[in-house]
C-alpha cells in the first residue's frame, strides 16, 4: 500500500469543487423565493421559518416527478421538472386550505454537474415562487457507482401553515354540493412510466409532431410543467366556503377525489362537463382502453373544488379571475366512490 498514491474523493467520484460550484449558482434563485417569515440564508446547515399565524396548523406532504425525469432529461428540459417537483407536492398540501410556507429539495445524482443542477433548482424556484413560497433549503447528493453519471433523481418537502380554524377537511361537505374542475395543464407528473412504455411500442420520439397533437411537438405535450393551484385555492378561500379539495395524481378522478369526503358521500362527475385535451386522446389512440385511461390520467381535470350549490357562480368567478379555466364538473351525491358519467 506504501507505493500507491494517496487516494481522493474526486478519485472516488465525488467533487467537492463541483458542489460549491452548486451553491455559488444556485444562490440568487434560491434567495429569490425568501419570504419576511425565513431567518438566515443559504449555506447554514439548517433553514429556519417563523409562521406568523395565531393558532397554526402545520401540513406537509413530500414527493417526486417520477419516471417523467426520464424523458425531461433526454429532451434536455430540466427547469420544467423543477417545477413538477414543487408542484406534486405543493398542490397536496394546499387541500388542507393552508399556506405554502417553505419547500426542501434533495436532488441525488451519479456525477454533480453544476450547469444541470442549477437549471433543475432554478425551475425549483420557479415553481416556489409561483406557490407563493420559500426555499429555505435543500440537498444535492453525488453517489458515483450507485447511480450512472448522467442519472438524478429529485425528492421535495412542503410545508403549508394555516389558522387551526380555517382549515378544509371535508366534514362540512353535503349531498348536492358544487365539484368545480380547475383545468390540468397535462398529464402533470403521473402515469409517465406507462407513458414511456407507448412512446417506446409505437416508435414515437419526442420530436415527432403526430397529427392528433395539431402540429405540437410530444415533448411539449407530455412535458408542459405541472400547473401550481396555490394562487387560486388562496383567492378562492378566501372569497368562497369551500368544503374539500383534491389534487388529481396518480389513480386520476376516482381514485383522489373521493379521499377528502366523509362516509356515505361520493361524487358523480360528468366526463362531457369539458373537452379533454388532446394529448389524452392522442395516449388512448397509442393502445390504452378507457377505463385505464381514467384509472391513471387526470384528463384534463387538474385539481377539483368543493362549494355550496349556491356558492358555484361566485367560485367560477374568483377562479377565472385568478387566471383558472374552472367549471362544474359534477355534484356531491349519497353513498361512497367516485362514478364517472
């Protein structure tokens, strides 16, 4: 052993350089989301957030962007994916009707490579200032040999803060109440492994522009960011009573919007109530039936809302106006489970 050369952690596969390099990039993004509530900056071992709420209630929920990681890092759109991370779950947390108040990232990788990590967390920021919230921190891990140098992987933590009182857990939902649809902006971050399974089948490349997309190109079908509700679920709380919420992920319509709602109350959602997207069209054409369809995808309804039968024109209202393309897509109706009409 005497004769070998001293080893490093570069020889190892790590660099030291290239995760300072990181920080140094990172740093004005990551400052640009800070809120009057964040104590420090960047580069302290710990972030640190001081709600300003009387009585608060803390909700929290992590996730991923999955398989979607794969086809955004061979069409070499890495911000977007940024903003599917805080997207995922930050439209959870925000169902409780609390604030987003903070988000942590853990972005794991083969080899760190510092123009690639800072368009991934530049799109975090992104996506943290649209929900109206800090990065008060985050994680980039190097692990050669566990993962091939160009492979990442993302995980994200929200935080949402609310008055104790204000907060939506569906108890108040009644027979015949109001389900508002706020309009997806895609497939957002779910269903991708199946996704990757037709694009591969049929021979299709994100390039191709299929004439059932009208001339959009698949990569901007497929990887339009995930939309962040947080602005419009804020306004609308505040304006409406509203009496459950859902974020439409994996499992789609029935399987998510059911979750919020009390024993013996389900919910009729009538598909003809929008027009779906094409892009799902264009995915059932590549060799899905219907009833998977719906099992996996949103359809094009992104985030659904419920209000008082009476309160639906003042919703569809405040929701137009903070920029949302909503409409009733169904009612609240005795028994359990999620039917699809």
């Amino acid at each position: 052993m005497s004769g070998e050369a001293p080893l490093t952690y570069g020889d190892a596969g790590v660099s030291l350089e290239a995760a300072d390099e990181v920080v140094r990039r990172i740093s004005a993004a990551v400052s640009s989301t800070h809120t009057k509530d964040v104590l420090g900056s960047l580069g302290g071992f710990s972030g640190l957030y001081t709600p300003s709420a009387g009585d608060p209630a803390i909700a929290a929920g992590c996730d991923g962007v999955g398989t979607k990681i794969l086809l955004g890092a061979a069409a070499g759109r890495l911000h977007g994916l940024g903003i599917d991370l805080v997207a995922m779950s930050v439209n959870d947390v925000i169902t409780t009707g609390a604030r987003p108040a903070f988000f942590l990232d853990v972005i794991t990788c083969g080899r760190i490579r510092p123009d690639r990590i800072a368009e991934l967390v530049e799109g975090i920021a992104a996506g943290c200032r649209d929900a109206g919230c800090a990065l008060l921190g985050g994680e980039t891990a190097e692990h050669p040999d566990m993962m091939d140098p160009d492979e990442f992987d993302m995980a994200g933590f929200a935080v949402a803060v609310g008055e104790r009182r204000d907060l939506i857990g569906g108890a108040r939902a009644r027979a015949g109440d109001a389900v508002i649809g706020l309009a997806s902006s895609g497939p957002h971050s779910n269903g991708f492994s199946l996704v990757r399974r037709l694009l591969e089948r049929a021979g299709v490349s994100l390039d191709d522009t299929p004439t059932e997309l009208g001339g959009t190109s698949v990569a901007d079908a497929l990887l339009e960011p995930t939309r962040i509700y947080a602005g419009a679920v804020r306004l609308l709380t505040a304006t409406v009573d509203v009496r459950a919420m859902a974020h439409i992920t994996g499992g789609g319509i029935p399987g998510n919007l059911g979750r919020p709602l009390p024993a013996g109350l389900g919910a009729e959602i009538d598909l003809s109530s929008w027009e779906r997207p094409a892009v799902f069209t264009w995915l059932a054409s590549l060799g899905v039936d219907e009833d998977e369809m719906r099992r996996v995808f949103n359809l094009g309804l992104g985030y659904a809302v419920v209000v008082a039968d009476e309160s639906t024109e003042l919703a569809l209202k405040t929701l137009e106006r903070a920029g949302e393309r909503a409409w009733v897509a169904g009612r609240l109706v005795e028994g359990d489970g999620v039917i699809l009409r």
